[in-house]
C-alpha cells in the first residue's frame, strides 16, 4: 500500500508498505472533480497548480491535526497506468478504508460560512450533496469505523454517528449496517439495493464498487458493459454462498440460542464476576497470553459463562474483530466431534470475513461438498483453518470452544490443534472450557502463554452468581405458584443453603417446585436432596411410581443411545405411544415432561438437560431403563426403524415428477413425509441370512454404481441407475416396475455385477498407474496422460485430492509405507515426492535423462527408488540461451553471429543455420568434456 507523509516543511512524499507493516492512517474520501492531483503529477511535481491540491493539502492538515503522519488519497496514491495495480487497488478498497484510523469526506457542495449559519440550510445541502449519488462512496461511507465529514470552508460538519439518522434516511442503509455490523447479516437483495440510485462515470464501476460490500474479487473488464459485470459479480456471489452453505453443517449462533434458551436465558448478572478476575483481565491485556482455559465440575454454569463472555466481546471488542466459536454437546452427533468444531469455527470466520473463503474454495472447487465429510475431512479443514490464521488480511479474532469433554470424537486431535494454532499469530487468542480431566489439562499445557480459571478455586463469585440466579427463579415461583412470604423465603433458604454453587441443581430442582403448589412447598423441600446425582436419583424414583413409568423408561433409553437427538415426529416410530398422541404436538410434549427433568424440548427437538443426566442414567439407572441390557434397545430401534421406512418410503416421496431434477432444487415440504423416519438407523450386525446378506450386498454394488447421478439428480434412482444396472441384479430384478413407461426400449446390460466395484472418473486422459494406500484410509492414487495425481475415496468415489506440478505424463505412483506421502514419476524426468497430510508443496526430484517408468518406497519410508528405461540414450544435443548444451550440461558458448535461428541433430552432428544465410556444422566427441 502506497501513503503520502505530511513532511516538516508542509511538502507530502509518498512512502510504500507491506501489509504488516502499514501504520495509523487518515484517508480521504471525496468526488472526482475536473483537475486531480495524479501519482504521476506527485512524482513530477506538477500537481501544485491543480485544484485538486487543495483536497489533498486539507486531509494532510487534518491528518496531522489527529496526530496522524501518513494519509491516503484515490487520486495521486494508485498507479492508474498500471492495469495490474489498478485491478489490486480497487479489489482492495474497502480493506483499505476499513483499516483507517479516521477517513476524512470532503464535501465541496456544502458550506457553513458565516453568511450561511442557518441550520436547516446546512442541512438541506447535506443531503442534496453530490457524495451521496457516487458508487464508491457508498464503500467509502460503510466500511471505516470513524467517518468525519467536512465542508468546503473545511470545517468539520459531524460524524458517520453523530449525523446516523440523516444519513440513514438519506441512504436507506440500515443504522446497524453504519454502526459496523457485519455485512453477511444483510441478504444480498438488500445490499445490492444500496447501489441503486447511485451512479458512476464508468458504468462498470457500478457492479465493481459492490466487491467490498460482498468481500468477493473478480477480474476487472473495463469495456464488458454494466449487465455483463454484475452477472460476473452476481456468480461470484452464488459460488460463494453455495460454497457456505455445504460447509455449514451447524450454525454456532444458532445453537448458542438453543442453549440459552434451553437453559431458561441468561441472566444478565450470572457472569459479570468472570470479566474482573486476574486471569481474563490477563488473558483479555496481555498480547503473549493466547489462550484462556475455564474449567469447572458438571453443572457450575461453564457453557452460560462462555454465553455471556462472548455476549461481553461483542459489545466491547473491536467492530473488525472476528469473533468464532463452538458449543461441543456429546448428546448430538453433529456437533461432538472435532470435525464439526473445526467447520463451525471455519464457518463463522467466513461468514464474518468473507474474503478468507478463498481458502475453503481452492480445495472446495475440486472435491465439492464431500471436502468436509468425506474420511480425510479433518486434515483437509485444519490445513484451511491454518492457512486463515496466517493469512496476512485476517482481522484480529477471538475463538471460543465451549464443553472440550463433550467432544466425544477425536478429542485429542481437536487439543493438539488449539495448542499447535494457539501462537500461530499475535492476532489470535481462544478461550475454551470443559470439565477438570487431567487428559485436557495435559494438551493444554503444551500451550507456552496460557491463564486458567478454575471455578472451584473461584468458589465465592460462583457462589454469588448461583444466588443471583437463585433470586431470579424464586422470583419467577412466588409469582406463578402464589408464594406467601414465609414459603418464598423457605424456598430461597433452602436453595442457598444446599446449591453447592451447581446452577444445574437449582435449575433441576425448580423445574421439579414449579408443579407443587405454594401451601404445600415448604414440606416438600426436604425431599430435594443436593448433589446432582441425588437429585437425578430422585427423579428416577418419581419416574418409578408414576403411571407412565415403562413409557418413561422407554424414552429415555432411546434417547440415551441415539446418535443424534430425536424428534417428536420421531418418537412414535421408537416407542409406543398411546393412538391419539402419536400425531398430537402438545399430548407428546406432555408425555416428555413426565420424564422427571431429564430431558428438555425445543422446537420439537427432544435433548437431555445436561450431559451429566445421560451418564447417570447410562451408569447409575441402566437396570431401570435398560433391564434386558443395551443390545436388546438397540435391536428394537434397528427393528422398528425398518418398519417405518416399509410404511414411509417410496417412489418418489417428495413428489418431484421430473426425471432431471437437480438436488438443488429440491425443495422440502410441510409437513415432511420423511419427519418420522429421519434417524432411522443402519447397523452392521444382521441374522445369517443368505438372501438378506445377498440382497443388501447387491444394494451396496447398485448404489456406489449410480452415486454420482443419484446424488445430482435423485430421481435418476428410477432411471439411469435402474436401466444401467445388470440384468440379473437382485435391485434391478425387484424394482424394474418402477421403470418409466415412457422408456420403451432398454438397452442391452450385462448380465450380472462385473468384477469392477466402481468407476473414478475426473482424469482427463488415460490412466497409467494406481496404487491403494497400505493403511485402512480406503484411498487410491492414480496417475495419468493429463500430467496430474489425483487421491480417491474408494468407498464414495469421491475425490480427495488433485495433485499438480508435474509437467508431462505421469506413468508411476506409489504409496509410503505409513499412507502419508506418494510419489510420483513422470514423462518430465522427474520423480516427486507428496506429502498428503500436510500438504506441502512437493519435493522435486531431478537425474533422469528420459521419463521415469517406474518409483517405490523402501519398506521403511526412508528412501525412493526410481527406474527409467530411457537413460542409455545418449545425450541430446542443442542449443538453449545461447549454449550448445549436451544433455543439461552447457558445453559451448556461441557468439552472437553463431546463433542459430534453426538445428538439426544428426548422431554426434548438428547444423546451426544462421539468419545471415551460413550453415555451421559441429562435430562432437562421445565422452566426458573436461579442461586438461
């Protein structure tokens, strides 16, 4: 980035620098007038006597008035005859108007002497002026935080805040959108909307000014007309939405209000204690202390404190500070699991920052959605996430990972990555909780520059935040059940005497208050015993004497061992409901609260409580709700699954009809037919029969056959993947009814499943070596004509990787013994080594004198052979940069009336003919060329 510097004599020099080295800046913001000041006229010293001096003498007064030495102008800071710095400039805009300390918008249009003092005349010129018209304001007035605006007489006029309201009613841009929020909150039809009653000199500028609005980048073609730039630009949008939303698996913010109001709301007071402790004041002020680790028991109010602490940052960090976080629940399979953390981490930075996309597609444009969950989904996500850490335009941020002992999936992977990323740069700091295990405390170590907050040493603050709660939920009792002042203050007593600082115990224990009435609450106290497994045994034997004790018991077994949480649309289908419930919201949301306190619903959702209420019921209450053992629930959720998909499934369910409809633009509908039969379950365990084992062998070969059509166009399933399918396929056999009528003529198949499992197709050109990786990774690599290495999922058949740098065929490839790197020969010459962990760029190496035929590893890894059947051949000669040149060794050097405008070899011979018209023929020996 180029900056002029306001010198001591009054004189301005324009001075470059690198992205980490920018320092504090002004820049200005105006309208292109007749005469401006040029990069050209400052290198020259001829701009003085243009009027477009005087804008830029005002901002380095101004600048330097706000103790700032450097500034930034449109007109004289870009090289305009450069295209290339042109296109880098304007593509960077908006980054560099955000980065500004203050941006200064002149406005010629507008004044305030003292002839014109009337406010309401001001006014009225304010909101008639020209900068409000122009495209590129519009970014201008968006992204930097501080916006002053200035009139002709060069008096300020007011600020972005301090004139929010006219501006707004001026711009119809939103006042959240001016205080800074985050762009992606706005849709794109509203954003695109703030562009249209502006105008530019250059019609393609009106789509080009939008780039930093959307935080996209695309080539600038100057002459494509207005229609044609905003159609690029409105592609550009869409890849990166679609690319969004398959990397969204869960949206943080999203089950970060789940939480909250699952867990009653977050009371404002509860966590205010944790933001005046020596180690967040440590963690928050000390730029070497990269990470914050709060750890706590079961129930101490560890994820409502991260609410809150992220609810602080919001408000007090930086508008441009990225602000990313995951809420870890082991009692659902889409958000326990390393994996998800690292795409709900991933996802927000984009979303906030949608420029570092660019790392998500690089790999997202060749493998699609399978990147992030196909078998390699973890190393693909931490190479990106690192690669966002390091990128050099990555605003500060804050990562935030709630519940690590509820990462039930690679746990220690997801440790080994935040102590690996925790210095990767002085812009990222984490907080992360989880309970006191020694495993995570022993990760966590490895950290150099940590704090640690542990709430049992902090047990005065936690006390006190339970009895603010305490008072917010007797509060709520007295009100609802009619407590008289004796009973509110029992109740209030008795929580206080017995919470043991465990908001989970106060929670569970109201929940169970809030069904007793206000005469009798004082003698029912006693029976609330504290510690949380004395409250959870309490509920198992209120569950016991009820009525509805084995339907209770049958729920929560189900919901113990699900993979993922249930709905009320699929309770039915794994327990018995009474008729008229099975379709009736508010008769099953019922018979879920008779199951104690154990489980919560929202939103038709059925999740438990707290993980803690799982693990007892799954280690202390199993002979209750488990009494003929696990196994037997789980055989009787696998058999009533395969009933419901028998009355649910069929052809065409959704009712699409058209045989080419694109997945995208399936759409599902309300009420869903397939609601009750979403979790059903596949297992691996089945009776010995030889027609069911044949039958879904079968269906395995028939659906990894058709996956590439059935995934883009599903009703292809009656079509394509049908007509194709061998003869004698059992699926084909069994289904060949549903084959269209209007399909008069089928083809001629085979008659049975070739010994082919499947077809990778993405190589342009023959394949000439495969190879399976030695490890249980299911991976192959092939070589091919098309100069490229490619890994493969040989479950799926999707691809993993595209390995590129060779420059001719590659004939060889083969797999280190660990899995880890391939090797690579080629038609180049050249062996190469890949590293597919880390994915580094590959080692090079060079000594054939022909194609390399064939590469191996030695069994330990430790070394690669090659062979090449072309390396007798004697070495080549011709002339290259002015050498004659046998082989790769230089040998003559040729003056300049001896360079050949043509050769021809002939054995040991070759014929330079000249432009002059003169042959010179040179004859070279065989051998070794050495001075002696």
């Amino acid at each position: 980035m180029r900056l002029l510097h306001y010198n001591s004599d009054g004189d301005f020099s324009l001075t470059e620098f690198f992205e980490s080295d920018i320092p504090e800046y002004a820049i200005l913001s105006h309208t292109w007038e007749g005469e401006e000041v040029t990069f050209e006229d400052l290198q020259n010293g001829t701009g003085i006597k243009k009027a477009g001096y005087e804008k830029i003498r005002f901002c380095a007064e101004q600048a330097n008035r706000d103790g700032l030495q450097y500034f930034w102008v449109d007109t004289c800071c870009i090289n305009k005859s450069s295209s290339a710095e042109l296109a880098e400039a304007i593509n960077s805009m908006f980054r560099w108007y955000r980065m500004s300390t203050k941006c200064y918008v002149y406005l010629p249009d507008v004044s305030r002497t003292a002839v014109n003092t009337d406010e309401l005349a001001w006014e009225s010129a304010f909101r008639k002026c020209r900068w409000f018209t122009r495209g590129w304001t519009l970014q201008e007035l968006i992204a930097p935080t501080s916006v002053e605006f200035f009139c002709r007489e060069s008096e300020r006029i007011g600020s972005k805040s301090s004139l929010e309201q006219q501006i707004h009613e001026i711009t119809g841009i939103p006042k959240s959108a001016l205080q800074g929020a985050y762009l992606s909150q706005f849709s794109d039809k509203e954003r695109f909307s703030w562009i249209q009653p502006r105008q530019t000199k250059v019609e393609e500028d009106k789509a080009y000014s939008l780039l930093g609005i959307f935080d996209v980048q695309i080539p600038l073609r100057y002459g494509e007309g207005m229609a044609n730039a905003f159609k690029r630009l409105e592609k550009e949008i869409d890849k990166f939405n679609k690319c969004l939303q398959d990397l969204r698996l869960s949206d943080p913010r999203d089950d970060k209000t789940r939480i909250e109001d699952t867990k009653g709301g977050l009371l404002e007071g509860s966590y205010h204690w944790v933001l005046e402790t020596s180690d967040f004041q440590q963690w928050r002020n000390n730029p070497q202390t990269w990470l914050l680790w709060i750890k706590g028991d079961p129930g101490k109010g560890k994820t409502m404190l991260l609410c809150g602490i992220i609810n602080e940052l919001k408000k007090s960090i930086a508008k441009s500070t990225l602000l990313s976080y995951f809420f870890c629940q082991a009692t659902d399979s889409r958000i326990n699991n390393a994996t998800a953390v690292l795409r709900g981490l991933i996802y927000l930075l984009v979303d906030e920052q949608p420029s570092l996309i660019s790392h998500v597609r690089k790999k997202y444009e060749q493998a699609g959605k399978a990147l992030f969950e196909d078998t390699n989904a973890w190393v693909a996500l931490c190479e990106i996430f690192a690669n966002i850490l390091q990128d050099p335009k990555l605003n500060s941020t804050c990562l935030i990972v709630d519940a690590l002992d509820e990462c039930a999936v690679d746990l220690p992977k997801l440790l080994d990555l935040i102590v690996q990323t925790s210095s990767i740069s002085p812009r990222i700091k984490w907080i992360v909780s989880s309970r006191n295990w020694p495993s995570i405390e022993k990760s966590l170590n490895k950290v150099a520059s940590k704090a640690s907050l542990h709430l049992e040493l902090n047990e005065k603050s936690v006390s006190a935040a339970v009895n603010t709660y305490i008072q917010s939920k007797v509060d709520f009792l007295a009100t609802q059940n009619e407590y008289d002042n004796d009973a509110r203050g029992a109740v209030q007593s008795y929580l206080s005497a017995n919470a043991n600082g465990t908001f989970l115990w106060v929670a569970l224990v109201c929940q169970e208050l809030a069904s007793i009435s206000g005469w009798e609450v004082e003698e029912m106290l006693s029976a609330f015993p504290p510690g949380l497994d004395a409250i959870y045994m309490r509920m198992m034997q209120q569950i016991g004497i009820s009525r509805a004790a084995k339907r209770c018991n049958s729920i929560l077994a189900v919901v113990s061992i699900v993979y993922r949480p249930i709905t009320l649309d699929e309770l039915p289908s794994f327990v018995d409901m009474p008729s008229q419930s099975s379709s009736n919201y508010k008769a099953l949301a019922e018979i879920i609260g008779l199951c104690g306190s154990f489980l919560t619903l929202r939103e038709r959702t059925i999740s438990f409580v707290h993980q803690s209420a799982r693990e007892f019921l799954i280690k202390e209450a199993s002979n209750d709700i488990f009494p003929f053992g696990i196994d037997n629930i789980n055989h009787a959720i696998f058999s009533r699954s395969l009933q419901v998909m028998s009355r649910t499934l069929g052809r065409d369910v959704y009712s699409l009809r058209t045989p080419g409809i694109s997945i995208d633009q399936v759409k599902q509908p309300d009420p869903d037919p397939l609601a009750a039969a979403r979790n059903s379950t596949n297992i691996n365990k089945f009776d010995e029969n030889p027609n069911l084992l044949a039958f879904i062998h079968d269906a395995g070969r028939f659906a990894v056959y058709s996956r590439s059509v059935i995934e883009q166009a599903p009703l292809q399933l009656y079509c394509s993947a049908l007509i194709f399918a061998p003869e004698k396929s059992i699926i084909r056999e069994t289904f060949e009814k549903y084959i269209p009528t209007w399909i008069q003529q089928k083809p001629k198949v085979q008659a049975h499943w070739s010994a082919a499992l499947q077809t990778l197709e993405g190589h342009s050109g023959p394949v000439y070596s495969v190879a399976f990786s030695p490890d249980s990774t299911q991976v192959v690599v092939s070589g091919s004509n098309d100069n490229v290495v490619r890994l493969w999922d040989t479950a799926t058949g999707a691809p993993l990787q595209t390995l590129e740098g060779h420059s001719g065929s590659v004939y060889s490839v083969a797999f280190s013994p660990d899995g880890t790197q391939v090797v690579s020969g080629s038609e180049d010459h050249t062996v190469r080594l890949w590293d597919i962990i880390t994915k580094a760029p590959p080692q090079t190496l060079k000594g054939h004198l022909g194609p390399v035929n064939s590469v191996a590893f030695s069994p330990n890894g430790t070394q690669v052979v090659s062979g090449s059947k072309y390396d007798y051949i004697l070495p080549a000669l011709q002339v290259v940069n002015y050498w004659l040149v046998e082989g790769s060794t230089n040998i003559l050097w040729l003056p300049t009336d001896y360079r050949p405008t043509c050769e021809a070899v002939w054995g040991r011979i070759i014929g330079l003919g000249h432009a002059s018209g003169r042959i010179s023929f040179l004859q070279i020996q065989q051998g070794p060329k050495l001075i002696t």
